[in-house]
C-alpha cells in the first residue's frame, strides 16, 4: 500500500488549499484569542488573586477591543476562503505520513532484523494518552492551555521518557520496602561521543529486590543498530537478559560516584541535545522528573549513584558490564525471576515516566494542526514513522459538517505496512463537528529465516464523549469490529496454505469515554468487543482488578501543587486517598449531586475511560501474546487531564515459555 506523505494529491491543489487557510487563519486566530481571553483557568485565577496588578488581565481589557475590530474585518476574507476551502476537502487525504529518513539509529529496517521470530519471544510495548491539544479556547474548557507550547513539551516528554535503557531497579533493604512505582528507569545513558558510557540519575524503585532487564549492556537498542552488538552479549530475547542486582542494605554495598557533570544527561535516541521547553502550565521545580534532561530532575524518584566505600563497584569502561556503574552479584534466568505482584500474572504499576523503549504511540484529541506539526517533529527524534492529521473535513459521507480532524496521533519505531481510517457516521452535538473514528494499521516487525513477515495490528480509536448517549457508543463499537476484520481482511497476504505472514499481536487502544465501574455505562460495559479482546485492568463487567485506577483526573485541581509534578502526582495516585481526591469520578445523573458528594458515595478508583486491549485469539497458530507490564503514566502531569497508559506484550510461540 502506498502512504500518503502529503494531505493532496497534486501541487496544485495544495497550494489552492494554502491560499485559502491564508484567507482564513487570521479570522480564526483571532477569534480563539478572544474566546479564550474569557476563558480563564484555574493556574490563572490564583495567579489573578496573588497579584491584583495581573499584567494578563490588563492585557485582556486593553486588547479586547483591538482583537473584536480586527475580528470583524477579517470576516470577508474568511468568508472566501472558506468557500475556496470547503470543496477542496473532497479531494483531501485521510491523514498525513511522516518518516526521518535520515534517522541514524535504530531505524525500522535495523529493528526488523533484531528477531527473526525465534527464541523465547520478543516484547512489544504500547502507550495511548489523550493529550487535549485543541484550540486554545476550547482546551480551557478542560482547564489546560498554551495549546503550541503543552504540544512541544508533550513531545519533549515522551521522546525523553522513552528513549532510556530499559532498567527496573530494587532494593534490598531491612529499613525501606515501601514502593516508590518509577520504573523503567535508567542509571546510564547511551555511550557519549567519546565512547565512554556515562551515569545519569536513574529512578529507583524502593522495593525488594534490584533487578536490571535489557540487553544486558545497559544500551539502548539503537546503540546496537549503530554500532553492531557487543561481543559477548547474549541474543535477542535469550532467557540471560535479565540481570538480578542486589544491594543489600546490612551488606553496606554502595553503587559509585556519578559525575555530576551528567546529571543533566539523558538517554538520547536521536533527541540531539533539544532544550526543554516549558510550558505555562507546568514550571519546573525541584522534585520534576517530568523533563528528564533538566538539571533540576526529580530528586525522589532520581538519585545519583555514589561511590562504594569497599571498592566493590567500577564505573570505569573496563569493568565488567561496563555500562552499568556497579557489579551484578548474580545473573539469574527470566524465568526464574519473581514478580512483584505474586497475585497478578504480570506487573502493574503507577510510574513517573514513559515506558524506556516505547515502540507505539496513540495519542488522542490532536486536533489543532500547529500542534500536531510541533509534536511530531519532536517525536521524531525517537519515532521513525509517524501518521497525523488524521480525518476528514467538510461534508465527506458523514452526517454533519466537520470543523475538526479525527485527532488520532501515531508513532512506530516500526515500519507501517497499511493504514485504514474511518469515521464514525453517528455523532452529535458538539461531538458532531469533529471526524471522530478509527484508525487501523499493520506494522511489520520482524521476518523470519524463510523470510515470512511478522506483523502485528493496532487500532487507534476516540469513541463519543456525552455521556448520555451509551447507545451511540455501543454502535460506534460495533462498527470498530466490522472495520477492523475488514481491514484484516482486506491487507492479509496469508492462506493457510502458503502463509507469508505470521500475525503476532492485535491491539486496540483509546478513549472510550466511558469507564468499568459506573451503572450509567453497564451498556457498554458489556459490549461484544470484550469477548474478544482481553482488558488487563478488568475482572468482568463492572468489576475492576483492585490495582486499576481512574485514567481522568479532576481538571479542577490540576495545578495544584500535590499533583503538579509527575514525581508528585505519582506518589498521590498511589494513595486511596489521593485517588479520591484528584481523580475523576463518575458524575449522578440525579440532582444536587455534584463530584465531590460523589465521591464520598462511590467505591472504585476513579473513572478509567481510556483502554489498552489485546487479543488472544486471532494470531497465528502456536503463537501466544501475553502482557508483560502495564503502567498509569503521570509524566504528562499539568499538560493534560487524562493519565496516559502503557502496556508491554510479550509475544511467542505457544510452546516456548516466555
């Protein structure tokens, strides 16, 4: 299939379609303005009360008038525009496709060959974060705003967070066996320049046990691609990857020194040495882990290693595992490896950070298009391949007229074979002007030795968001269904007879827009698509697992400065009674019952309405997927009102443990 790398399909109508968002950009800038000036958030309202001289107040009274006279001279220029504007959408591509080709690290044809589809498996991790980055007015109906600079720093975090090495660290300790849920942390960054692997403040988890999973080099995967594996490492996947590290507290067992030259270091994966942005809505402070390249990175989930006091860890490049800065005391098998939650089948957690070595992204509400050109090009400094701009416009076989693209956003380090997108033909009401639906891709990633592909599905979604309307939701899930074994269906290069593909996973991801607890959703609590597809985080209809916490967070208090913070949003989210206080919970349709009388009456932890689902069946014969990890991500912590959410999946064949 070819991708669309441009929105038309010839210069011409490009350049016609320029000239007429020329005619109507200003009218709609400064129509945004002007909303948005009477729009306040609540960071500005206690800005407003600790200064009675706000200069942003001042500003609005004396531009106002200026904004409304340049508004209504704009209006004819619009007007034409619009109607050069509005035929042109017929001929208008269901999304944009971006690839770095000049990307020097891990690109997609070097992590193809990685796996070959033998061996104990590989692992595949997903994220999905509704990231609110509309136009400026009607993103402060959601309490968040500065919609160009939340974009760059969205972009900045994400690329941060998930281009570190792949470690989770515990600690022994007759003292400390509290959990502090930062994983996927990282202690040494890719080698520098000078080939030397330098320390950088990693995250450590306070529980008990150290453990370290990778490669076994500390590397990233890009450093292999580039350079070549080191001699002596282990393969792709082989039970020796994980290393066990234990630092017991009565042993006196301390790492060494990092340089506190490195301390504003990061895991970089093509990121280059990007300047962290920072947005209006989140200023860094001591105790931030959000921006991990500021000197000022979390001092409660990021420590520096220190010097052992009985030599018995080298940071030198000539130790053994040199890029890890202190000595393994034991090497254990994966499958030997004790979990940290006995009663679960895989890991769970509440993390500070992105998942290190994220291979896909959705991303959800990227509707403003400045926005979404910013973030991909901060994206793509670890994400080879990306999809933007995603929908329709105009009238295009859709009920209503569309003012607003889908808003699906996705990134793959892994290289994109085809993409579906569909819209959904029932929504209404202010739900009605957006291009809402589902985007479908297969993405290759791996081939075996007989030069079979190995491919995977993922399925990107943003379904209806009022609330009364469950029967519109439950229609939008049954066309996803119908759509996806279509677009299965349709791009299958396979027969049972000749099979050239081996299809390793399916996932579908998204807001749904309505959560497992609540009674107003048992509709689509009890949806077909749960049949077949798995939710990690769900028992059964209206019954949460008891670690699974609410994805929405209360816009009403997201700047306040217990949860302003990613390190401190994590910690409140750990607590019942954080939960209670900062998270979203279902509203009651009864009168007089606002969210906090809700509260005080619901149990749960808070309305979890965006999904990572995986299928079990479907896949090819003797082959398996099973989640590995799944984490609630508070990295985007005063840049949105939703917690993004991950999940690793472990691929295999049915035979072979995992």
């Amino acid at each position: 299939m070819v991708l669309y790398t441009a929105p038309f399909p010839n210069s011409c109508l490009s350049a016609l379609h320029a000239v007429s968002w020329a005619l109507i950009f200003p009218c709609y800038w400064l129509a945004d303005r002007l909303v948005a000036s009477f729009i306040p958030t609540t960071y500005e309202k206690r800005q407003r009360a600790d200064d009675p001289c706000y200069l942003q107040l001042l500003c609005t009274v004396l531009f106002t008038p200026v904004y409304l006279a340049l508004l209504v001279a704009s209006l004819p220029f619009a007007f034409v525009g619009f109607l050069l504007w509005s035929p042109l959408q017929s001929a208008r591509r269901p999304y944009v496709y971006s690839r770095l080709e000049d990307k020097g690290l891990a690109g997609g044809a070097a992590l193809l060959s990685e796996w070959k589809g033998t061996g104990p498996g590989k692992s595949f991790c997903f994220a999905t974060a509704n990231v609110c980055l509309l136009p400026d007015s009607l993103a402060r109906l959601n309490n968040v705003f500065n919609t160009q600079a939340r974009a760059k720093e969205i972009g900045q975090r994400i690329r941060n967070g998930a281009s570190r090495p792949q470690i989770k660290i515990y600690i022994d300790s007759p003292t400390n066996t509290s959990i502090s849920a930062a994983s996927f942390s990282s202690l040494v960054s890719p080698q520098g320049s000078d080939g030397v692997a330098k320390a950088v403040p990693g995250s450590i988890k306070r529980t008990a046990s150290v453990e370290y999973k990778g490669d076994g080099s500390g590397r990233h995967p890009s450093d292999e691609a580039a350079n070549g594996p080191a001699s002596g490492e282990p393969a792709e996947g082989s039970l020796e990857d994980a290393c066990i590290v234990r630092i017991g507290g009565e042993e006196g067992g301390r790492p060494p020194e990092a340089d506190d030259s490195a301390a504003g270091g990061q895991a970089r994966n093509g990121a280059g040495g990007a300047p962290q942005g920072q947005t209006p809505n989140h200023s860094q402070r001591d105790g931030d882990s959000g921006s991990l390249g500021s000197p000022s990175a979390s001092r409660e989930s990021l420590v520096k290693v220190r010097a052992a006091a009985d030599g018995g860890g080298s940071g030198e490049p000539g130790a053994t595992n040199s890029k890890f800065p202190y000595k393994a005391s034991g090497v254990k098998k994966a499958a030997a490896r004790k979990r940290r939650h006995p009663d679960e089948a895989f890991d769970h957690e509440v993390s500070a950070f992105f998942p290190a070595n994220l291979d896909f992204l959705c991303l959800q509400e990227v509707f403003d298009k400045r926005a979404a050109a910013k973030l991909k090009d901060q994206l793509h400094g670890y994400f080879e391949y990306i999809l933007y701009d995603v929908g329709v416009y105009g009238c295009q076989g859709c009920c209503s007229f569309k003012f607003l693209n889908s808003g699906l956003f996705f990134a793959s380090r892994y290289p994109i074979m085809d993409v579906a997108y569909h819209c959904y033909p029932n929504g209404r009401r202010s739900d009605g002007l957006a291009s809402k639906g589902a985007l479908f891709l297969k993405v290759q990633v791996g081939s075996t030795p007989q030069d079979q592909r190995i491919v995977g599905y993922i399925s990107c979604t943003h379904l209806h968001a009022l609330p009364e309307d469950s029967a519109i939701r439950c229609e939008q899930l049954d066309l996803l269904q119908d759509w996806l074994a279509d677009f299965r269906k349709s791009t299958s290069s396979s027969s049972t007879a000749n099979p050239e593909e081996l299809v390793v996973f399916d996932v579908i991801c998204g807001d749904f827009n309505f959560d497992n607890c609540s009674s107003d959703d048992k509709l689509e609590q009890q949806h077909s698509l749960f049949t077949h597809y798995k939710d990690p985080c769900r028992l059964g209809p209206g019954e949460e697992k008891s670690w699974a916490i609410g994805t929405m967070l209360d816009t009403d208090n997201l700047y306040d400065e217990e949860v302003c913070t990613p390190d401190n949003l994590q910690k409140v989210l750990e607590s019942e009674e954080g939960r209670r206080e900062y998270l979203a919970f279902p509203t009651s349709k009864s009168p007089g019952a606002g969210q906090k009388g809700r509260k005080d009456l619901l149990k749960g932890n808070g309305r979890r309405i965006d999904y990572m689902l995986y299928a079990e069946e479907g896949l090819c014969p003797d082959w398996k997927a099973e989640v590995e990890e799944f984490s609630f991500i508070t990295q985007l912590s005063g840049l949105t009102d939703h917690l993004p959410v991950a999940m690793r999946l472990m691929v295999s064949a049915g035979e072979e443990e995992a």
